[in-house]
C-alpha cells in the first residue's frame, strides 16, 4: 500500500496558496480607495450617474435621481440622455414637485 498523504499535503497547501492568491487579486480588483492626504482617513469614491442608472434599469426612481441624471447630462451636453431622463422626470411626476433648475434646463434643450 502507497503512502499518499505527501502528494495530498502538497495538493491542499497548493490550493491554498492558489486560492489565497486569487482572492487577493480579486478583491484589490473590486474596489477602489483613496486615502486622504490630511487626515490619512480611508474614503471610496462612487460613481454616482452609473449607480443611479442601474438602480433606475431596476425599476426603481425618484425625482432626485431622475433630476440629478437630467442635469448631469445637460452640463455633460449629452442632451439626449438628458432629454431622456428630463421626459421620465416630467411624465412621472407633478410639476410642483420638479425643482425650477430642472425646469428651467429642461425647457433650455434642443428639440
């Protein structure tokens, strides 16, 4: 009878140090953070259009989103995009409730 639990030993410390390894990479892959130069304090910095635009892919909204998303694109001059999130904003909600900057860009875009 062979004696195998050397070649199983090195089996499992090899998975370890391999799975070890990718979940390092991993997880430095997935988030990103910055330190701040002053207080040395850690922060991550999010992409708030693409995290709105997701949650809106969803099915779920509001008017800060919808507002925030119209604005962004019509400074960004995507005025497509803009117009896109401006007409959800105007179908979806009273115009009492729409900001008057949001109003006021909306009705300042090409036709």
């Amino acid at each position: 009878m062979k004696n195998n639990t050397g070649k199983s030993k090195r089996n499992l410390l090899g998975f370890f140090i391999l799975s070890f390894f990718l979940l390092g990479i991993i997880n430095a892959n997935s988030q990103t953070i910055f330190y701040d130069s002053i207080s040395k304090k850690k922060y991550a910095k999010i992409d708030v259009r693409q995290t709105y635009e997701r949650v809106i892919e969803k099915g779920y909204e509001s008017i800060e989103m919808l507002e925030y998303l119209g604005n962004y694109y019509y400074k960004d001059k995507d005025f497509q995009k803009s117009k896109l999130y401006f007409d959800m904003l105007f179908r979806k909600y009273k115009l009492a409730q729409i900001s008057p900057k949001s109003i006021e860009l909306y009705n300042k875009l090409p036709n």
